[in-house]
C-alpha cells in the first residue's frame, strides 16, 4: 500500500474509505501490526441530470428522423427540457461515419404541436437546412380560427420587419356558442418567420382558438392549449432523392369539434 501523508490521510478518513480488521478507521487508530488493512474508493458519480421525456418517432432513417412535438415544450433554447436534449434517448444513432447527435432543424412554437424534422448526421443537419432556406419543404398546418372568414385568401405582410406570405383554406366551419363560429383552416407559410401564422390570422381578426399572445381577450380559451398543429412536410430526400412525405395526424382535442377529421 502506497504511503499517505497526514493530510492525505484525514481526508481519506473522513470519507471513511479506510478500514482496519473490518472497523472503520480513524485518526486515532493505531497500527500494531499484522492488522488487515482495506482501502475501498468510491466510484465516480455523475452528477448531470438526464431528461426524460419519451416522444413519438414518426419516421427514422441514418440520415434524419421525424418527430411528434407536443404541447408546452420548446424545441431548443436555453432551458433543460427541451425537444432538442431529449432527441438522444429517442432517436437511435446513424450508423454513418458523420453522426452526431440529432438536431432540429426547424422550430415551433413552445404551444404549437405537430410533426418535426431532425438531422442526424453533419452533413445531412446542413443539407435540411439548405432545404428550409432555399424554401424546398412544404409545410402544412391546421389551425382552429374564430370568426368568420372567406373560403380562402393569401395574407402578405411584414413580420419582424421581413416579408412574408401565409395561404389558407376554410375546410368546415360550425357554430359555437361562446365564440361565434370556428372555423378549420389548412395553412401553407410561404415563409418562415417567427409567430408567422399566429400574427397572420390576427391580422385579419382571426385569431388562433387558445392563443393567448395574439388572441382577442374576451375570447381567451384557459386551459387547453393553442389550436395549431403542424401536419405534414414534404420535400425531397437529400440522398435518397426520393419524394418524402410525411404527417402528424390530428389530435383529438381537434377531432372533437368537427366532422370532417
């Protein structure tokens, strides 16, 4: 056994690491000699907290992953719970020599739910990103609106200072007593900018059913959430070069008001 100094020795007292004859040595333990002497030490602990957060794997492949964004999370951000540090324990590893640990490569909003698109190797994370930034993925949401609204129409105007441009269509609309009428609406953003939708249909007094940052006050639903849902994505696959399309079916609370999902 190595020689300890007095200091050494202390410190490793006091975590009672040292035992003589089976007793737990201390500083006025004396040694006589032909006692068995053990050192047991400690194994390391790994303080860092893990998240655990299950999600739903919609689609997966080497290159990229598709997933179910719930309600009440954000996707990234300076924050723990996070859709991006929970992709590890739901995503398995890329067999190909770039992987890396997967990454979002778009966002929604902390209320908004629906289908998400994950990188998982380097090159395939700046491959889906040149598709978003050369506007080469179709995206379509569905949304509950309040108020009535004509068939269909195209909204343009500045979103933090940039153009942008939304589509919709009124698929079905019912009567509501608390709200007049509310309508399921199909979007497709031309653009991408933050909020974009949210502020669109407020722009024309529309607002998103549950939208409490952009909603009507009186009309303010408590309790159940922002009915926005992003629905599908489409776009080519950047290896495969095969047409991808993939959804996130309706949830039900979506279901429950109208007859045609």
């Amino acid at each position: 056994m190595a020689a300890l100094t007095k200091s050494a020795l202390k410190k490793v007292l006091k975590k009672k690491y040292i035992t003589v004859n089976d007793t737990i040595a201390t500083t006025a333990t004396i040694i006589r000699g032909g006692e068995c002497i053990k050192i047991t030490m400690p194994k390391e602990v790994n303080t860092s907290k893990k998240l655990i957060l299950p999600l739903t794997v919609l689609f997966e492949d080497d290159y990229l992953a598709v997933i179910h964004k719930p309600a009440g999370i954000l996707v990234s951000g300076n924050t723990f719970k996070t859709i991006a540090n929970a992709l590890v324990q739901n995503i398995q590893r890329s067999n190909l020599a770039d992987a890396t640990k997967p990454q979002p490569v778009h966002r929604l909003d902390y209320a908004t739910t629906g289908i998400l698109l994950v990188g998982k190797t380097s090159s395939s994370i700046r491959a889906l990103n040149s598709l978003f930034e050369d506007k080469k993925v179709q995206k379509t949401y569905y949304a509950v609106t309040i108020g009535n609204m004509n068939e269909q129409g195209k909204i343009t105007s500045e979103v933090d200072g940039k153009q942008s441009q939304s589509t919709y269509t009124v698929l079905e609309t019912v009567s509501s007593k608390r709200f007049g009428k509310l309508n399921l609406v199909q979007l497709e953003p031309q653009t991408g900018r933050r909020h974009q939708l949210r502020k669109h249909l407020s722009s024309i007094d529309n607002p998103i059913l549950g939208d409490k940052e952009y909603g009507i006050d009186t009309l303010i639903l408590h309790g159940k959430g922002m009915y926005l849902h992003a629905y599908s994505l489409q776009f080519i696959h950047p290896y495969t070069q095969e047409e991808v399309y993939l959804k996130d079916e309706f949830l039900e609370r979506f279901q429950k008001i109208f007859t045609q999902i």
